[in-house]
C-alpha cells in the first residue's frame, strides 16, 4: 500500500527512527502504526543482538545525590565510539538511566533494566535507541551508596565517577574534604578503604608474591615470611585509601589529611566507576 510522506514523518516523531526506516516499517506493516512501532523495536533488538560481542569503551559516567547528600547513585553508560557518545539522544537517555537508578535503587542493572515507565521497559528503550543509532548500548556499570555525608565527583570527560562516604563529619566543610578524597580515589584507585576491606584473596596473593621475591633475591628461608609481610604492609600503604599519601601534600595520609579538617573524621566506603 502507498504510504504518505506524513504518515513516514508521524511514526518518526512517534519513535525517532530514521525516515527510510519508519518507511519499511509502515510498508511492512501496511500503514498500522503499532505493528510498525513493535517492527522497529525487533529491528532494535535484532541490532543489539548483531552487535552483543562489541565492546563499549566510550561514554558517559553520571552521579546523581539527594538533597541532604545522604545517598547517592553512579552510572555508566556506554557505547562503541565517541561521536556516538555526544549524541542528544544518548546523553538523554543516558540521564533517564541515571534519573531512573537514583528514584527506583534497583538492586542490580538487570533490575534497572527491567524498570517500567510507561508501555515500555528501560531495557527496551535502549534495545530502541540501539536500533535508531546503530551501536551498541549498555548499562556497563551501577552502584548506590548511602551515608552520613556522600560527596560525588565526575572527573574530566565524564568517563570517570566517584562517589565518597566520609563518617565523622562534624561542621567541617565535607564538600571540598570530599572533592579531594574523591579527586585521590580517581587518580590512584585503592582497592579498599583500609586493609581490613582488602579481598583475602589478594592478601594470600601479595604474600606469595613477596616470599617469591625474596626467594629470588637469595634471602635465608627463616626470613622469607617477614620480608613478604614488609611487602604486604607496603601494598596496604600504596592501595588502601586512608594509608596513601595525600596527592596534594605527601607529608599526610588520607587519614591524616581528613582527622586535620575535622578530628575523627574518615571514609567508611566509596565507589568508582570508569569506562574506557
């Protein structure tokens, strides 16, 4: 059936897809407007679906905190390349995944995805856009956390997020001690807030890799397990937050730094997320 040059342009108002597309679509269709939209949302899903084994390294990583900075939420959404991630409706829907996150707190990227605003899913949407652009999409990364005072910080380019819980905070000023903390985490990604939160895993590993290197240096045997836990004890200083030195002033610790702003005051936990 002949389809009018304003039908094509209503079902491209309705979904955004290309004016070619929204064509086969009502073609296919023969002029129905909602076997067309689920025509185009398949052709969403048979994209995604092409493009499952490609990887996502641009994007946009995105925090959002409520009003008395108690909890917070980060995001990461990402696509195949950079033009894509500069695009309107990528960075829309990228802060509807972020909005969506922060109002509902699912507790996985699953459950974010399958949240329902309207006939359709965030999962869908998605599968949709992915149709339209003709890139991969994904919900890479989500995390929530929730504290006396969370400070967020979104480094340059948007491709790296840190959310901080600070304990402690007294009437300091916790935003600029925040901003600093989270600035530390960015630039030297701990593994844990303290040694006490480092995996077991990476304990035993760090200890065989200090008794194998004093093996290799031709220490006595009798000395190879307190050489490794010199070795342990320098990795907790390098890759625990509170022990590393401040980047800004190496005289101080994290610890150190945050007990001069405010006495007590410390991280109880933190979040990072990076795409790339």
């Amino acid at each position: 059936m002949a389809i009018s040059a304003k039908e094509v342009n209503k079902l491209r108002q309705m979904t955004g897809a290309g004016m070619m597309d929204c064509k086969k679509a009502l073609v296919e269709a023969d002029g129905d407007f909602d076997k067309a939209i689920e025509l185009l949302r398949k052709k969403g899903q048979k994209v995604s679906a092409s493009r499952a084994d490609r990887e996502t390294t641009e994007g946009v990583v995105l925090v959002k905190t409520n009003d008395d900075n108690t909890e917070g939420v980060v995001v990461a959404f990402t696509c195949e390349t950079d033009f894509v991630a500069k695009n309107d409706d990528f960075v829309n829907m990228a802060n509807k995944v972020v909005t969506t996150a922060f109002n509902e707190k699912p507790g996985t990227i699953e459950d974010l995805k399958s949240f329902k605003a309207g006939d359709q899913t965030l999962g869908e949407e998605i599968t949709e856009l992915i149709g339209k652009i003709g890139e991969k999409l994904d919900i890479s990364a989500y995390k929530v956390l929730k504290g006396e005072a969370i400070v967020p910080y979104i480094h340059a380019g948007s491709k790296l997020g840190v959310l901080v819980s600070l304990k402690n905070v007294g009437s300091s000023d916790t935003v600029a001690a925040g901003k600093d903390v989270a600035m530390q985490i960015a630039a030297m990604n701990p593994v844990a807030v303290d040694k006490d939160g480092v995996d077991p895993t990476i304990v035993e590993k760090e200890i065989e890799i200090g008794k194998d290197q004093a093996r290799q240096e031709g220490k006595p045997e009798q000395m190879i397990e307190k050489i490794a836990m010199g070795k342990l004890n320098k990795f907790y200083k390098e890759n625990t937050l509170l022990s590393q030195p401040f980047v800004k002033d190496n005289s101080k610790s994290i610890s150190q730094y945050l007990d001069s702003i405010n006495k007590g005051m410390t991280v109880d936990a933190f979040e990072r997320i990076s795409i790339g």
